[in-house]
C-alpha cells in the first residue's frame, strides 16, 4: 500500500519548509499516542489533532500556516511549531482550552497528524515510516470528502461559539448544504484569523 502521508507546499511559506499530513480513521491507539506528547517524547512531536474538529482541508492548512508563519516570526506562544498549530485552531489565546477542543484525546478514534520540516532531518520518508510503525488506524486520503464524514459540525461551531449559523436540515438540496457549510468554513477561518486581535 503506498503511504498515506501527503506533503503539501504552503504558498507564500519558504520551500524547505514542507507540511506533511496523514489522516486517519479508527485510531486504536490514541491514549499511548497521546502519553508520548505529554512526556514530551521527541520522536512524536507532531501536531495531532481530533479530526472531528477539523471541518475542511482549508480549516486544516490556515491553523498551519498561522503556526508556521508565528514559527518563521518567532512569535511562538507554545513549545513547538507542532503544539503551536494545535493552538491554531483556536480562536482564543488559551491553549490549555486549545488542546481540550482540538488535540487528540484518549476517546479520539479520528486523528489528523502534522509535521512541519524544520530540520532537514524531518523528510517524507521518515515521518512515513514513523507514522507506519505507531499509529493504529486505517488511513484515508486528506481531503474535504473524507473529513466531511469526519467532522462533528455541532462541536465545531460550539468550539468557535457560531451556534447562530443556521444548520442545514436533513433532505435539503446538496446545494443548500454546501453554501451552509462553505459559510461556516468563512467563519471557523475567520475566527482563526482574528484571534489575539482584539
């Protein structure tokens, strides 16, 4: 089976800094994923994210690029460029409350992972052998139709306090459906956007 780590060259970021991402489904092993991030374990220093969280893949890379672009700024406010992409998602300046809402957990069973290259070091190929070897779970592509069965819209328009966007009811046009959704994705970026602003 080929590897389902995708890297990805954000615009407007250097090239050497490369963004890698798996997505993926039934995760048996969140807890032991999760005790090596709190033990401040090096070789899992990822951003592992509650993919339940995560409405879209533009959702995903604007919590990135914010991190990378505080990273480059050195204007980290967590203890890496991985917990702070993590921090991304939020739109407060809380990042215990960041890492409740949007890090992985011990009941997460969906789990988006990133890493960003900072060292040359950190390759494709490592991080794909990395991943292979400890998560336990079955990969799926990173992209919005995978997530779209992924996502839980009411926590995330909780976690972003968007509650007074209409949801759309069952049996609407798939029209209707994707302008919901595509007006929530403005806010929840939005909301990523404008956070630490006021």
């Amino acid at each position: 089976m080929s590897s389902p780590l995708e890297t990805i060259h954000l615009p407007h970021l250097p090239s050497s800094l490369e963004v890698h991402a798996a997505l993926y489904k039934d995760v048996q092993n969140a807890p032991y994923l999760r005790q090596q991030l709190l033990a401040g374990n090096a070789d899992f220093e990822y951003a592992l994210i509650d993919a339940s969280m995560v409405l879209s893949r533009s959702h995903a890379l604007s919590a990135v690029f914010r991190a990378v672009n505080d990273y480059l700024n050195v204007r980290l406010k967590s203890r890496n460029i991985h917990s702070e992409i993590v921090f991304s998602f939020s739109s407060t300046n809380n990042i215990a409350d960041s890492f409740r809402k949007f890090g992985i957990s011990d009941a997460t069973t969906s789990l988006l992972v990133i890493k960003v290259s900072v060292t040359p070091e950190i390759t494709h190929d490592t991080v794909a052998a990395h991943l292979a070897q400890n998560i336990e779970g079955t990969p799926v592509s990173f992209d919005d139709e995978k997530l779209s069965g992924i996502s839980d819209v009411a926590k995330i328009k909780k976690a972003y306090k968007l509650g007074a966007l209409p949801s759309t009811p069952a049996g609407q046009a798939n029209g209707t459906v994707d302008k919901a959704k595509r007006r929530l994705e403005i806010s929840v970026l939005g909301a990523i956007a404008l956070r630490g602003a006021t």
